[in-house]
C-alpha cells in the first residue's frame, strides 16, 4: 500500500514541477519566449521543421559521447541533453504562453497574467499525458516545435543597413 501511494506522491509532485519549470522560465526569460511564441504561433509548420533538423544535429554529438565508454564523455553526454532539453523548454513556454493567451481572450487578450500562462502551462500538460495521442502526437511534435522555435530565436538577426 505504501509503496503505491509513494508513487502517486511522486507523480502529483512531477505533474506539479512542469507548470513550475515552464513558469520559471518564462519569468526569467520573457523576451526570448515572446520571440518564440511568436514565431512558433506565426508557422509552426517550418519550426517543426528547424526543430527535426536541429534534433538530428543535436544527436549526433549526443549519440559519440554516450557510445565512448569513459565517465567524462557520458557526464558531458547528460549535459548536452540537459542543454538541448533546456532549449526546448524555453520553447514549450512560449507555447504555453500562446495557450495562456487562448484562455485569456475573455479578459481581454491583450496581456498575459501569471494566471493565464499557469493555466495554458498546465493546459500542455495535460495534453501532453493524455495516453497515446498526448505521447505519440503532443509530445514529439511540441518537443521538436519548440525546439524549432528556440533555435531560430537564438540567432542573431541581422542589424539594419545604416543609411547614408
């Protein structure tokens, strides 16, 4: 009995840390995830796209460090997927953020309250557990659209031309 309710304590407590997680990073970084959000809500399409081929760029350093059997190249291994992963986190919070939009548009829409982007964070993940449509389709295509999305944020764009 013990060990079961251990593990719905353990779930709830995980359950509760992604709204926190997303919320943490959109209130450290809030013009980055206003860029991504954005650009995601603008053409997902294409930053799925950027985010397929940034994963695939992304695995291929992972997949040498993790292969090379020595305890240096498998901790930098776990640190690159913690910095990839982090990057998509930056993306699902913009993607919460647009969700927390949606749910604010009776207000008034124009802004986000804390309130709004925990509602549309706990929205994503809601979908993103739902069996199998939340696993095989919310969660893989968000991951990769939020990869997308924070990898092009990150970029530089190109100053304007200065007139003469």
């Amino acid at each position: 009995m013990s060990e079961s309710l251990s593990a719905l304590g353990g779930l709830i407590v995980l359950g509760l840390s992604y709204p926190g997680l997303l919320t943490a990073v959109w209130l450290l970084f809030p013009e980055r995830v206003e860029k991504a959000r954005v650009k995601i809500t603008d053409k997902p399409g294409r930053y799925l796209w950027i985010g397929v081929l940034s994963a695939l760029a992304a695995a291929l350093p992972g997949t040498f460090l993790f292969l090379i059997p020595t305890g240096l190249t498998q901790t930098l291994g776990w640190i690159w997927l913690a910095v990839v992963l982090g990057f998509a986190s930056l993306g699902s919070a913009a993607i919460a953020a647009e969700l927390g939009l949606r749910v604010n548009w009776k207000n008034d829409g124009a802004h986000l309250s804390l309130g709004a982007f925990s509602r549309g964070a706990l929205i994503w993940e809601l979908a993103a557990i739902f069996p199998l449509i939340g696993w095989l389709l919310v969660m893989p295509l968000g991951t990769l659209i939020s990869l997308g999305g924070m990898v092009s944020t990150l970029r530089r764009e190109k100053a304007p031309e200065k007139e003469n």
